[in-house]
C-alpha cells in the first residue's frame, strides 16, 4: 500500500514538472524562437556560433541566475540534493555565480575554493556575497595549485561544459590528496535509445547553452572511464531523477549522474573498491 502511494505521488509530481515545463516554455517561447531562428540562420555559415542568448547569459550573468531559475523550478537547490557530504579542503569547479556556495555555506567543516572561467559570473558572486575570493581559470588546463592541494573536487553540473576531460580529470588528479574524490553530478539524456549518441556521447552547440557534452546513461559511464588517469577510480555511479522542471521536459527528458572518483596511492587499489580503475 505505501509503495502504491509513493509510485501515485511520484507520478503526480511529474505531471506537474510536466506542465510546469508547457507554462514556462509558453512563456519564453518568443525568446527561445528568436534565437532559435538566428542561431540555425548563422550556424550554416560557421557550425560554432555561440548563440545571442548564450552571449548574453556569459556577458551578463544576472541572465544565467534567470534561467537557472526557469530550468530548475521550482528550486535551485533541489539539483544538489543527491551531492554527497563534503568536509575539507573542497574546489569548486565551474561555480559561477554561487549558486551551491548558498547550500554550502553552513557547513563550518568545509574551506571553499571558486574557480570557473568566466570572469563576470565570478564578480557577481562576490557582489552577491556568496563567496569572497576566487580563481579565475579553466580545469583544463594547468591551475595555480600546488600538488596535492585539495580533499575533494566538485563539478557541479559543469562538466558537460568542460572541452577537455582527460586533461581535466588529470589535472584534478594532480590537485587532489591520496584519499580524495573527484565528485561529478551532471544531467545525461535520459533515452538510451537515442540513435545520435555515439557510445561515448559527443559534443553539440546548443542554442540555448553553448557547445557541451551530451550523453546517455550509458556512454557517460564509458566516457568517464575511458577519461579516466591512472590514479583514479570509479567508486561510485548512479542515475537519479530529481523532481525540477529539465528532467522532466517534453523534448530530451534527463536525469541526473552522480559519479565519485577516487584517488588511490599505488598499490591500495582492490576490486572490490573500485567500478573502474586502471591501477598505477
């Protein structure tokens, strides 16, 4: 009886992300068409034009606050809330503007480093008082950190954003403690089916977010081990699908990937620890 109400619940609040999702987009559609039109009109001359209203979102972030506010109805929050407890010292890859600094900043256990590429969402957050310092620089490439300078590293919904994972994963690799994880959460396409995606996912430019990483479950899981450095493993992956407004669109439904990697000192590794790990 309880698992038939919970199933009856879980039902009731996907018809209501559902129709969420129509009242939202019905009222973004003239936007969303615009650029559409624009984007589709360019992209034939140059397949990476960055869309107007990815442009604008970058050079204006108070833009990116607005539309994470429509694409993850009816909470920001509610996106971490399968991320696991953090203690330490923790980087944040891709924080923008902080919007998990606000679900972070209770926990008085945990020193947080902001890093992200764009300059301007990074000076928002300072002036929205959701962190006070930051770096300024992509993780795939090398960053100002010395070895072995972290307990735990999170992308947070971000990684599809990030070009190059082998030298980002490597780079967090070199950053992280023996003992610390590399955490990912990041939206997958939730039809595995899908014919366009190759057994290791692609890269697309999106005219609503730009040129990112789009997976199913399944080529996200090789694509991450296939990325994988030596010194880290898998040791934890699972699929949820949390109740806001991207997850349950009418065009690409998603879910969300929850991934835990692991750096281990040579030798420490068994299989049992690990889902996946090329050992040193």
């Amino acid at each position: 009886m309880a698992h038939a109400s919970r199933e009856s619940a879980a039902a009731w609040v996907a018809l209501l992300l559902q129709l969420s999702f129509w009242l939202l987009f019905a009222a973004c559609s003239p936007i969303y068409y615009l650029n559409r039109w624009d984007f589709r009109r360019q992209t034939k001359r140059n397949p990476f034009y960055t869309s107007r209203l990815v442009k604008l979102q970058s050079r204006f972030p108070l833009l990116y606050e607005a539309a994470m506010v429509v694409q993850n109805f009816p909470s920001t929050r509610l996106v971490y809330g399968i991320l696991p407890r953090v203690r330490g010292d923790v980087l944040q890859v891709g924080c923008g503007t902080g919007l998990l600094n606000k679900c972070l900043d209770r926990l008085a256990d945990v020193r947080l480093t902001n890093l992200d590429s764009n300059l301007k969402a990074l000076q928002l957050g300072v002036r929205l008082g959701r962190f006070k310092e930051y770096v300024h620089a992509p993780i795939d490439k090398p960053t100002p950190f010395a070895d072995g300078s972290f307990d735990v590293v999170i992308f947070a919904r971000c990684l599809h954003h990030v070009k190059k994972h082998k030298n980002a994963l490597a780079e967090c690799a070199r950053l992280l403690r023996a003992g610390g994880r590399v955490i990912i959460l990041d939206p997958v396409v939730l039809a595995d089916a899908a014919p366009a995606l190759a057994p290791t996912g692609y890269m697309a430019n999106s005219s609503i977010v730009g040129v990112i990483w789009r997976f199913t479950r399944r080529s996200f899981a090789e694509h991450l081990r296939s990325c994988l450095p030596k010194s880290l493993c898998v040791t934890h992956l699972e699929f949820v699908r949390q109740p806001h407004v991207t997850n349950y669109n009418s065009f690409v439904p998603q879910t969300d990937a929850l991934a835990i990697l692991t750096k281990f000192e040579k030798g420490r590794v068994t299989p049992r620890e690990s889902l996946s790990c090329s050992s040193p």
